[in-house]
C-alpha cells in the first residue's frame, strides 16, 4: 500500500526531465574549516519561542560568529522532520550566516494541532521572529538578507512562502513533495493517501492518516508547485532534487516555471535518496555556494 501511495502521486506529477547541473558542486571552505574564534562575538545556540497562532512553537537559533548582523536562513524541516538537517544549519552558519530553525505547531513538541495550513502561517511567523527589531539586535538577524531552505514537505512551504514574499534574497528547495499532488491521490484513493501519512506522522499532534489526507483533498490544485511556479518565476530559486519517490515532482516543478517563462531559478539533480544521506557534503557545498552567490538585498 505505501508503495501503491508513492507509485500514484509521482505519476500524476507533470514531468519534465532532468535539468542540467547549474551549481557549483565545489566544497567552500565552510565544509571543512572552522570560521576565527571571536571572543567577544563568539558562535552559539540559542533556544528560541517564536509567536504563532496564539503559542510559541519550540525553535533554536545557530548564531554566526562575529558582530553580525548576519544574513539569516530559515529552515524548514519534512513531514515529520526526521531528518533535521542540523549538519546543513552548522555548516551554513560557518559560512556567516544565522540559521533560525523552528517546529511547526503540533510537532516535535510544539504546542499545538498539527495541521498543513498552519505550516504556511508559522513560515510566515518565523520570518516575522528574523524580522522583528529587537530580535534581529538579540540574534544578529541581518532583515534584510534573509533566505529559505526547505526540505521535503519543507520545500513546499518554501515554494509557497517564497511567492507571497518578494523580500527574500533566495530560496531552496531540497527534494521537495507537492502536497498538492498528494491532495490529489487523496481525492483518487483516500485509503492510499490516509496509509501514506500514518507513515509520516509521528511526532504529529492531534492528527491521524485518515485526517491529515481529507485536510489535503480539497487543496489539490491550489496547494500544487505548478499552481505556485508562476509566482515564482521572479523570485530567485535553487531547485535540488533527488533519485527518489518525490523526483518527479520537482521535475514537474521545474517544468512549470520553464513554462511560465521564469528566468531566477537554477536546478541540480542528484542521484541520492530523499535524505541526501550519502550526499551530505554535496548537499551542503551546492546550499552554501548558491546562498553565497545571492546579493545583499532583495
């Protein structure tokens, strides 16, 4: 049954072939190489409660070392979020970037139920926390050059946040999923889509298989990345994806933007799972060479 879910929501993705490499694969200095010691200005974590929905969802803080203010990315994590990407978030911070990663309400501890249209509020709030004066004097949060990195189902609330938000400087998808696709297995086999997310659910709040496919069902198209990509085609976008269940929704993706004329985005494609698991240091090299490459303002 999983398999039949993966199967059916990868066939109904529009595909578009594999897109030539664009970013340099060529590891920074941040992969190996610790930045100066600043004692007045060091390095460090801070744990951090940001606003949403009437709660403070649980989130931390990589802080760059020197006086900053430092160009900022957010993190979005998957659905669940197993993998972290914590080795992505120190690494981008010894390249001098600050790393704000947050739970989304009703996961991983955050008060809260979990609901998907509440992931595209709390984007909306994490970016509200960078961008709040006095917490871009307490963090160093550079407001003005901030990025987004999403993983997963991460990506998806990148691609959606990123085409309300002209302000950003960039974004990233790492092999993302299109919950607008997977809406639409929801409508076509709602068993299938109900199995896939009890298989996706842990450390989710308040939600069952069953709950979190018939929240997506009526989002199909709307919550889709074709339906997102032309408000995306002036927004600068590094699509990565992967050799895994998910491969053709960003090739679907990437499709739609060529279609809808955008010129901002750069693709690169490697053959490595959904987790990028024996891919980390690539991962890591073609994140921080395309968020080096980025301006200083929007």
């Amino acid at each position: 049954m999983f398999r039949l879910a993966i199967t059916l929501a990868v066939s109904l993705a529009l595909t578009g072939g594999a897109a030539a490499q664009v970013v340099s694969r060529t590891p920074p200095p941040a992969i190996s190489t610790e930045p100066a010691l600043d004692k007045t200005y060091p390095a460090r974590l801070e744990v951090a409660h940001v606003p949403t929905g009437g709660v403070k969802v649980n989130g931390i803080v990589l802080v760059a070392s020197g006086p900053g203010p430092h160009p900022t990315v957010v993190l979005f994590h998957g659905l669940p979020g197993n993998e972290r990407n914590l080795d992505l978030a120190q690494a981008i911070r010894r390249a001098g970037w600050n790393v704000l990663a947050a739970n989304y309400r009703g996961s991983w501890g955050s008060p809260g139920s979990y609901r998907f249209a509440q992931d595209l509020d709390d984007a909306k709030a994490f970016l509200a926390f960078v961008r709040d004066p006095a917490n871009a004097k307490a963090y160093g949060f550079d407001p003005k050059r901030i990025a987004l990195v999403g993983h997963s189902l991460g990506g998806w609330v990148t691609a959606q946040t990123a085409a309300a938000d002209p302000d950003l400087v960039g974004s990233v998808m790492i092999s993302s999923g299109d919950m607008g696709l997977m809406g639409t297995l929801a409508k076509v086999n709602p068993k299938a889509a109900a199995h896939f997310m009890d298989d996706s659910r842990e450390s989710l709040a308040d939600v069952t298989g069953e709950t979190m496919a018939a929240e997506l069902a009526p989002h199909a198209q709307d919550w889709s990345l074709s339906a997102v990509a032309p408000r995306l085609v002036n927004r600068r976008l590094l699509v990565l994806y992967s050799n895994d269940f998910v491969k053709a929704h960003s090739e679907g993706l990437i499709a739609s933007l060529k279609a809808a004329g955008g010129t901002q985005f750069l693709t690169a494609y490697e053959d490595t799972d959904h987790s990028w698991n024996d891919k980390r240091l690539v991962l890591e090299s073609l994140v921080i060479n395309y968020l080096q490459s980025l301006p200083t303002k929007p």
